[in-house]
C-alpha cells in the first residue's frame, strides 16, 4: 500500500518513520484517482476502506485532499483512529492547506503536469474526469475570502423587493447574486479565513475538548437510561392498555410518544455515545431503530456522517435536500447535482408548486415525515449500500431480522390482528406516525434557520459547525422532551458526548464563542420556529421572483421573432 515518495524506516521502539510528502504529491496522487486524507500531521491513503467504512464511503470521500483531523477525531473512537494509523503512506510537515474534495469538483494535477501547462484533472467522486462545471460564484470569490471580519449583524439574505442586478438579466445570475451576497454577510459576521484566525480557532478547540474529558463529560450517565427505559416502558404499556380497552386513537398516540423517545437514544448510540464501544452501540441502535421502530439505524448512519461533515450545503448535505417539497436555500432553485443522492434535484414543475407554499406546508408536509424515513431505510438495505465486509458486515443481516419483526409485531400483531376494522386501522397508523411528528421539526429547527453559504476549504470544523447549526433554550425538564437535540451546535462539535451531559457541556462551549469571536445562535423552541418559518418564506419569496425574472427573459427572447 504505498504512494509516490514513501519511504518507511524502522526505528527503536518498533515505530515506523515517515517521509514527508509535499502538497504536490499528494495532489498527484489524487489525481490519480487515489482517495488521500490527512489526519494528526499523517498522510492516509484509504482507498481499500472505502467500501467496508460503516459509515459509507460518501464522508470519506468528503474530506479527500482535506485535513480531517477534527471531523475524524469528533466521530469515531479511539479504536477506530488507532486502526487508521495502517493507512498511513507518509507526513506532512507544517500546516496543511486543503484541497477541494474531488466529490466538491476539486481540480487535481498529475504529477509532471507543471502549473502553466493548465492541464488540470477533475477528478470525479469515482475517480475519473468530470464534466461537472465550475462554480462561478466560488471561483470569483477566492480574494472576497480574504477579507478580514468586521462587525456587525446579520439581516435576512434577501427580500421580495430586491431582486438584485442580475434580475433584469435572467434568473441564474439573480441566483448568483443572492449567493454572494449570503457570502458576504457570513464573512462580515464570523472570524476571518486567515490561517492565523483558524489556526487559533482549533488550537482552542482542541484545548476544550481536552478540559471537556478531563471534567469526564465523556462518561455516560448510565441512571439517566435507567430513567429513560422506564419512560420507554411506561409507554409502551400504556399503548397496550388503551389497544385493550378499544381506545385505539389513545393508543396510537401513546406509540407515537414511545417512538418519538425512542429515536433519541437510537442517535446516541449512532454516536457510540452510550457505551462507545462500536458493535455494543450499533447493536443497541438496531434493537431501537429496526427492532422497535422499523428505521434502519445503517441508513441513518450514512446519511447522518455526511450531514455532520459538510452540514448545510445545498449539494452536499442530505438533512437538507427536501426537494420538491422543501427548499432552505435559494440555490435549490438552480436543480443543483446532489453529491449524496447522486442525481440532479429538479426544480420542476411539482417543485416550484410546493416551495411556493412552503411556509405554510411545513408542519403539515412533517407530520408524514415517518413514512419518508421507511422508504429511505428499505432503499438502503435492499440496494446493497450497507457495507457487505469489514467489521460491520453482519450488520445489514441483523437489520433485515430487525425489519421483519417490527412488520409482524406491528403489522401483523397490532395493526391486523387487534384491531377489528379498517377504519380502527388507518387512525390506528395515521395517529401514531402523525404523533412523532414533532422528531421532525426539532430534527429541522436547528439547521433550517442557518446559513447555507459555503466559506471553502479555509473555514475551520468548529466555525463551520457553529454558523450552521443552532441549540433551541428550554427548561431543564423539558429535556426528556427534546432528547439532545436542542443541543445541536454542541452536538455538532463534539459529537460523541452523551446527551446527559450536554446541558453542562452548554457553558463551556458558549465561553470558547466569546473567545474565539464566533456568535453563539441560541433560540427558544417558538422564535426558533418562527425563524424557521421566516427562512422557508424568504426561499418562496425569491422563487417567485426567480419565476418572473424567467418569464421576463422569455417573453423578452419572444419579441425578437416579431
């Protein structure tokens, strides 16, 4: 398993020393199709991973060319990273400037090929050229990156009444606009780019995360579960009473309260956040999940990696590509190419009809939301995307078992055999599906709201986190209620931290943004969905003038024939 210019050497004690590759190298061997991370100074070329990685190949794939030292010490154990040292081909020396992933249509040179011959290769998520264009709004704005911060408050992105100067030109270009201007408001309001300000950034970071084990916010509050599981219990008896009784609307709803709390300790354990041991979490994460909820925790996994590498990206992030039924973004109304589900997302008809009604479609479209989740767990387990080798091999047989039992205890046992009509039936299923709704829109709140911009490969992990992701305030005996999730910019930094603990995790994290100069977005569960609300308005405010810039244009182009 080597690369271009490794040399490894023993030395006393066993160790192996490394040679330094230069960033010129490992551009060259990218280009070659080679999937190239860095991690902790080292150069790690994780090709014969990709497809055993439990958490899919797409967040690999994420952080080629990158240094992913931070997202790769966020979310796996201290296992897996000892198990990552096998793939490394060589070192860096001094501070490295990343590329962008070819998966984000990163250019790459092959060695040889010097710099003025302007012979470049896209390389492609699969490692051969791409057609895929170049932004013209990120390539324009590589000397707007540089700007120093400079203080300031965030207004809307856009308005109704401002279509921008490239609205009498056409509707990409008022897109464009609407991009740079988000751009723009972004690096008025968060720390510089500089390597200097990012470099202090992480440095800070990591330090925190250092205090954050050594005040053991790490160890998981095993009472607090017991708590949990008697809840879970309470529930689920409850639901069964009531079905005995006749009372099956009571009885769905009392499901519904029984997967909504369910789903939260599934994501700790998607996180190792409960035992952290890898196979000991997934295997709990699949009793909860597919056992007991029908949902695929494999499925959730792959897509939730991504979500936490590059969170809020329109192209990238799946949390947020809602198509036809939700767009958070005005770049959404561009059929931009989504990396994740490998496809172009249609701003078509259907869609232009529910972005327009989207403000208020929203909690409606969510109560459905449960339904979404089974097409995409079937999908992810009957089209081959869990991994079939590596060490979680056995896990997509142990969800197949988990999913046929959750349809005959479900369906068969509860929603067939004890229920005597097909009316009593469909209340049955529509009220317990509709009644965990409330999972969806807290899954939501905390991105929905956030910027969609992307700074590029100079934005630090933590900045990034913190500017597209916010916590929801509430009491602390509304936790249970909210599972965690209203801690989700905490989350995001230090994902691996149990829930239990994130309330004390809250101070520490607010202290190091007022250090470092990063706002700190913190809303109530009502503002924070009334800004939801505000950003899916602002979005159909700027579809319907995208449609009359459109129809401007045609009706423009018509005349001509005249």
């Amino acid at each position: 398993m080597g690369g271009k210019g490794q040399k490894e050497v023993e030395v006393e004690g066993g160790k192996r020393e490394y040679e330094v590759l230069s960033r010129r190298q490992v551009e060259g061997l990218i280009a070659e199709g080679r999937h190239v991370i860095i991690v902790d100074g080292y150069v790690l070329k994780v090709d014969g991973w990709l497809k055993y990685h439990p958490g899919g190949d797409k967040a690999i794939m994420h952080m080629v060319g990158r240094d992913a030292t931070d997202e790769v010490n966020g979310l796996h154990s201290p296992e897996a990273r000892a198990m990552m040292d096998r793939y490394r081909i060589g070192r860096i020396e001094g501070r490295w400037r990343s590329f962008v992933p070819p998966i984000q249509g990163g250019k790459f040179r092959l060695l040889g090929v010097e710099e003025e011959d302007e012979a470049e290769v896209e390389v492609s998520s699969r490692g051969s050229a791409s057609s895929r264009s170049v932004s013209p709004v990120f390539d324009e704005g590589a000397g707007v990156r540089e700007r120093r911060r400079v203080a300031g408050s965030v207004s809307s992105v856009s308005s109704a009444d401002d279509a921008g100067d490239g609205a009498t030109a056409d509707g990409m270009a008022h897109l464009d606009t609407l991009t740079r201007r988000e751009i723009k408001l972004d690096l008025d309001r968060y720390p510089a780019l500089d390597p200097d300000t990012q470099d202090a950034i992480v440095q800070k970071y990591r330090e925190l995360n250092k205090r954050i084990r050594a005040e053991k916010l790490y160890d998981c509050n095993y009472g607090a579960y017991a708590v949990e599981c008697f809840r879970y219990a309470l529930l689920f008896t409850a639901m069964l009473v009531f079905l005995r009784w006749g009372w099956y609307a009571t009885s769905a709803f009392f499901l519904g309260c029984f997967w909504h709390q369910l789903v939260f300790t599934a994501h700790d354990a998607g996180h190792m956040g409960i035992t952290h041991d890898f196979h000991t979490d997934t295997v709990i994460g699949i009793v909860i999940a597919d056992f007991l909820g029908g949902l695929s925790i494999g499925w959730w996994k792959r897509n939730h990696n991504v979500h936490h590498i590059v969170t809020n990206s329109p192209e990238h992030d799946p949390d947020i590509e809602h198509l036809p039924f939700f767009a958070v973004s005005h770049r959404l109304l561009g059929s931009l190419y989504s990396t994740y589900y490998e496809r172009i997302m249609e701003y078509d008809a259907a869609a232009k009809f529910f972005i327009s009604i989207q403000h208020y479609s929203y909690y409606l479209i969510l109560l459905f939301g449960r339904f979404n989740l089974y097409r995409l767990s079937w999908l992810y387990l009957l089209t081959g995307q869990a991994p079939k080798k590596g060490p979680a091999w056995w896990h997509r047989h142990l969800e197949a078992l988990g999913q046929i039992v959750f349809w005959i205890w479900f369906g068969y046992f509860l929603v067939y055999r004890a229920i005597d009509t097909n009316w009593h039936r469909f209340v049955f299923v529509m009220v317990s599906h509709m009644t965990s709704a409330p999972l969806h829109v807290q899954i939501t709140l905390s991105h929905f709201a956030m910027s969609t911009a992307d700074l590029g490969v100079d934005e630090s992990f933590p900045q990034r986190m913190l500017r597209t992701t916010m916590d929801v305030d509430c009491p602390e005996w509304l936790d249970f209620f909210h599972g965690g999730l209203q801690f989700q910019a905490i989350h995001h930094l230090y994902p691996r931290i149990p829930r239990h603990n994130l309330r004390r995790t809250q101070g520490l994290v607010q202290a190091f943004c007022e250090d470092v100069g990063i706002p700190y977005a913190l809303y109530g569960f009502v503002d924070g969905n009334k800004v939801v609300v505000g950003r899916l308005a602002d979005v159909a405010r700027q579809a319907a003038i995208l449609d009359k810039c459109r129809r401007v244009v045609a009706g423009t182009e018509g005349g001509h024939h005249h």
